[in-house]
C-alpha cells in the first residue's frame, strides 16, 4: 500500500511539472495558474471509462500504468 501511494504521487508529481511547463512555454510573459493535482485528480477519474489506445495515452500523460 505505502509503495502504491509513493509511486502514485510520484506520478503526479510528474505530470505536475510536465503540465507547468507546457503551459507556462505557450504563455510566455504571462502570469501561470493551475491546479496539477486537481487536473491529474480528475484525469485519473476519467481513466475508468477510457479503453484501448485512449486509455493508454491518459496513463502515458499522468506518469502511470494500468
């Protein structure tokens, strides 16, 4: 159980700085707000429905796997 909840906030960890950059290299000069983990909270969410190639590509962007 401990090493499941390192390795998933290790993800978010992860997806957090990978989604910061990326929005903060398309806004440059301006001020950035955002919620990683509410996004990667949501996503994971998301991930329940998903199948096949699209639920392989929401792992791959959250840093997890299935």
């Amino acid at each position: 159980m401990a090493s499941s909840l390192s390795s998933t906030a290790t993800s978010f960890e992860h997806f957090g700085h990978k989604l910061y950059s990326t929005v903060s290299k398309n806004n440059k000069d301006q001020n950035v707000f955002l919620s990683p983990a509410s996004i990667a909270l949501a996503m994971s969410m998301c991930t329940v429905g998903a199948r096949k190639e699209t639920l392989d590509q929401m792992l791959h962007a959250l840093d997890a796997s299935s």
